[in-house]
C-alpha cells in the first residue's frame, strides 16, 4: 500500500526538506488602487500608440494602456493615457505593434532537461544510441543514465528493445522516457535492478511488453508499470528542481507565456519541488504564474484527498498555487494504451484499459469536488472521455452544481454524442493544437491503429466552441517542444502542419474544425486563464488585472495566417515588469 505517500509528504514538508529555516511566507500581494484613486495615479509604465486587443467581454482594441504597481490602471486612446504620466513614468511608443495578453498554457508539465540525456530530435534508434553513448562518455561516474525524448514514429514497426541499449552500454542501468512520457525503454541492467524479471506480474493499468517466451524487453508502459523503474532513479533535490524550473521559465517567456498549469506534482516522491516553488514564489524569483495539480491514482482514498487539501493550503501564493488533482483515465494511441469504444483496427478483439474503473474515478472526482478541488483527467480515446464525463456527472449529482471547473486534457478520439453530457457538467476543454495536424504520427500510428474514419476526426475544436463549452488550449510540454502559442494558434486556425501547401487538402486534418484567430487567442488567453481560476486576475487586458502582457513584432489579425507563426515575441511583462526581452535576449538562453 501507498498509504504513508501523504503522510510522508507532510513530515518532509513540515521538516522544511532537510533545511534549518522555516518554509517562507508567503509574500502580500499589492491590491489593485480603488476607483476614484486611478486617475490620480501617476502610472509606472504607459503603452502608447499601438493596437491592444484587450479580450474583454466586447473584445475592443485600445491604443494606449498604463500600468501602476503591477497592475493595470487605464486601458483606452491615446488622449487619455496623458494623465497618468508624470516625472518618474516610463512611456512606450508601441509605433502601431500589437499588444496581447499574455499567454496561458493551460496544461504542460516543468520538466527540464537537467543532466539528462537529451533525445529530442532524433530520428532513428541509431541517433538514440550515439546520443546514450556520448553522454556517458562525458559523464564517467553516472550510476543510473536517464534521458527523455525518443520519438514513437521510429518504432511504428517494432517496439524498442534492451538489446539496442545493451549494445550502448550492460553494465549502468539505462532509464530513457518517451517525449510523451507514458514509455520507458531500459537496458537489461536497468530491469534487473528494478527486479523486473518473467515473473513479474503487470500492474493494474501497466505494460510490460514481453517477447514470445514471455521475457521483458525493455518497454515498460503507462504509471504503473514505469514507476517499477523509475524507483532505480536517484531523486531530485530542492535544488535541482529550482534549476529546473528557471530553466522552463525561461523558454516559456521567450514564447509569451505569462501562466502556466504544472499538471502532473506527484505528491509522494516530489516534495522538494513544491518547497521549491514555495521559496521562489516568497523570493519573486518566478517569471510566470504556475498553478499546479496534485496526480492521483486508482491506489488513492477519499482521506488521502483531504491530506492533499491540508496540503495544498500551504501553497497559497498567487505566483504559485496548488488547488487540483489530476487523474490518468487512459494512456495513448501510440502506445495501444488508450481506452476505446470501438476495438483498434490492428487488434480488433482490444480496446485498450481504463486505468480507474467507473466506481473507482467517481469516488475520487466526488471527493476532491467536495473539498474545493478541481479536477483534471488525462483522456485520450473516447471511452476514456466518457468515463470522466460521468464521474463529473457524478459529482455534481452528489455535491450540488458548484462552480467546479474539471477540466479533461488532450481529447483526440471524442464521441459527438458525448458533447451534451460536456455541456450539462460544464467540463473544461483543455486541447493541443498543436497535434492538429496530419504528420508522422497520423500516417505511422493513428491511421494503422484507429483506421481512416476515427484517425481523420481526431482532436474536435470547433465543434466545442460551438457547444459554448470552454476550450483552453495547451502545449503539454515538453511532449511539444518548443511550446510557442503561436504555432499552436496557426495551427488552430488551418489544421495542418507549418510547412503544409495550403492546396493540399490531403494534409487538413479535419477542415471542418478550423476556428478563428479570435478563438484561438482567446483559448490561449482568457480561457486559460478561467480554467485556472485567474479570469478576475489575468487573460484580459483590463482595469485592475495584473498586467501580463506581450508585444509583437507583427499584428496578427494583419498578415496571412500561414504567417502567424514566424510572429516575433518582442518582449513578455509580468505584472508589470519585462521577463523577456528579445532585444537582449533576457529570459531566452534556455530557448534556444
């Protein structure tokens, strides 16, 4: 049992993890200046002269905008931005470019590369072995290689293999995570030392994948079953997660991102990383909002969901707040892993496996509901969908129509006939429009594995904001790698990859699902921003919000949609204060 997995987080967070000081207080925020006091206010900063499209309610395009203390004071002409400069305001003439808010990644995970092998990019398992080879070379006293990238599409004809590792090296173990992070490949010594052997038993909900003699080779599927490899990894410390954290941030600013959502803390072993981001928020040392969701699995009980309620009140900061729990309904097509209506149509008496039962993922979505937590499920297939559709049902049936907000992220296969239950339980939409197109994994994976019909109907856009359902948009980083919105939002509006001829309808996926640049910005704006409970905060440029904001280089709604994502973020603010500034490359050294 993982009973004492909450009980050890509140020892080690209660210890202060291993420090003599106390954990620190949270910082006070500054309130927004009252009314009838914003006139008197000489303003910090005053924008002028530019095309702020604010996202309001009447979605209205200003001129100029002042900023006092962080947070907007004035938002209109021109004229009327006069009286908040004085002797000591910094004045922008934005010479026409455009202003957005500043983008909200509604679902990624603060992973950095550390010193790790880094095996993004790679093509070919030869490319993975000389990327393995070169970093043990360079790091001779390594007892455990781990790295993360490897890209499902070289292995669309056969799984990953210990033998190709072994070749590398048999003598460290070998830990190598998929870009999607639901895959682990390992060498022989690796499974050894995780005691992984033919008589292991497969975790409820895991894969071991095996040859025809039933031995292991290498390829260990979903939570479950890479957890039993993953406990073969030395920890992380406070530290390294601060380094690894910095080094996140400073991407995402680079890109325009001003909030973000960690989706995945794992409340047993990633205690450090929370007195990370609790000591960084009390030292302004964060360049983005992070709100941050604990993971749960099918093990939890409903009084291990109040420890983790006790627990997030310790993270109450606006820079970092932890208020929800995410759950995985299924895996991923790639990995055969998620859960279907309809049998896969290479494996036509299999469906995949729900990781929770039906009894099971209501209890729990009840529970956190109950204690004020939102809720966001992992769900792939569309049984997977369904599933959390009716566990929210449940809930609401159970605890009364509250203001939930459970959101479920990724949605690629979505029965049409699931979008009334979305609607009735006010689910939350939290999509990548970056995988909106018809590129390596469609024709190596989905359409071998899904079949045309369900294959060219994956990923569903417009049909939810014609529902009036709320859609925020994401990148899930790094499973996207860069994560710049701005390629999510180009690919939003025309369903087909970057370098995609505009005349070859063969490279749409889903034509019928194209959206307007307006609903991508604002999926990337204030949606995001009201998945997360920010909307009175963030998402919109208007009076009293804090200014999170970007200026490009190039006004979006000027210039042809395929040149949306050679767009420029010129510089990021948050609340107020520039994070990210091309000119100097502030905040970008990680980004490239």
């Amino acid at each position: 049992m993982r009973w004492i997995w909450a009980l050890s987080v509140l020892l080690i967070l209660l210890a202060g993890c291993g420090r003599d000081e106390p954990p620190p207080t949270p910082k006070k925020e500054k309130e927004p200046p009252a009314a009838d006091e914003k006139s008197q206010l000489p303003a910090q900063l005053v924008l002028k002269n530019g095309y702020i499209y604010t996202v309001d309610q009447d979605k209205r395009i200003a001129q100029a905008m002042a900023v006092h203390e962080g947070r907007i004071v004035y938002v209109g002409g021109d004229s009327g931005a006069d009286a908040y400069v004085g002797p000591d305001t910094r004045v922008e003439d934005l010479a026409g470019r455009l202003v957005l808010p500043g983008f909200v990644d509604a679902h990624m995970h603060v992973r950095g590369l550390g010193n790790m092998v880094d095996l993004y990019g790679g093509r070919s398992i030869r490319d993975y072995q000389d990327a393995v080879a070169e970093f043990i070379r360079a790091n001779p006293d390594r007892q455990v290689i781990v790295g993360k990238g490897w890209d499902n599409t070289v292995f669309a004809e056969q799984p990953p293999h210990k033998d190709q590792l072994d070749q590398v090296n048999d003598l460290i173990p070998i830990v190598l995570f998929s870009s999607d992070h639901h895959s682990i490949w390992t060498n022989s010594e690796a499974l050894a030392a995780a005691g992984i052997n033919s008589d292991t038993p497969e975790p409820e909900g895991g894969v071991i994948e095996t040859d025809e003699n039933g031995i292991a080779i290498g390829v260990l599927r979903e939570q479950s079953a890479m957890a039993l490899v993953e406990k073969i990894i030395p920890p992380k410390t406070e530290e390294d997660y601060r380094a690894e954290i910095r080094e996140v941030l400073e991407q995402v600013t680079r890109w325009g991102i001003t909030t973000l959502h960690d989706a995945r803390i794992k409340p047993d072993i990633e205690a450090p990383k929370l007195a990370a981001y609790q000591k960084m928020a009390a030292l302004n040392d964060l360049t983005a909002r992070v709100r941050a969701s604990f993971e749960i699995g099918a093990e939890t009980t409903p009084p291990q969901i109040e420890e983790l309620k006790t627990i997030s009140l310790k993270y109450q900061d606006d820079d970092f707040r932890i208020y929800s729990v995410k759950m995985f309904a299924d895996g991923v097509v790639e990995g055969q892993t998620a859960f279907l209506k309809e049998p896969y149509l290479h494996r036509p008496d299999y469906r995949g496996k729900p990781l929770f039962s039906q009894e099971k993922i209501n209890q729990l979505a009840k529970a956190a509901n109950a204690r004020g937590m939102q809720v966001q499920v992992h769900a792939i297939g569309d049984a997977a969908t369904k599933m959390a559709l009716d566990a929210f049902a449940h809930s609401r049936d159970i605890n009364g129509p509250a203001d939930q907000r459970n959101g479920i992220a990724h949605l690629q296969v979505v029965d049409t006939g699931d979008l009334d239950l979305f609607e009735q339980t006010k689910t939350i939409a939290i999509v990548q429009p970056f995988w909106f197109v018809k590129e390596r994994y469609y024709r190596d994976l989905e359409l071998p594995y899904l079949g045309p019909e369900r294959a060219g109907r994956e990923f569903p856009m417009k049909s939810l904001f014609e529902r009036g359902i709320t859609v925020a948009s994401s990148s899930d980083f790094p499973v996207e790698k860069p994560n710049s919105p701005l390629v999510g939002i180009q690919i939003g509006i025309t369903r087909r990859a970057l370098d995609a001829p505009a005349d070859d309808p063969e490279r749409v996926l889903g034509a019928d699902q194209r959206v307007t640049l307006e609903q991508m910005v604002e999926s990337f704006t204030i949606n995001g921003a009201f998945a997360n409970r920010l909307e009175n905060d963030t998402g919109s440029l208007e009076v009293g919000k804090w200014a999170d904001f970007i200026v490009l280089d190039k006004n979006l709604f000027q210039i042809p949609v395929e040149e949306i994502h050679r767009a420029k973020v010129l510089r990021t603010y948050y609340k107020g204060k520039p994070v990210y500034d091309a000119d100097t490359e502030m905040g970008a050294e990680a980004g490239r």
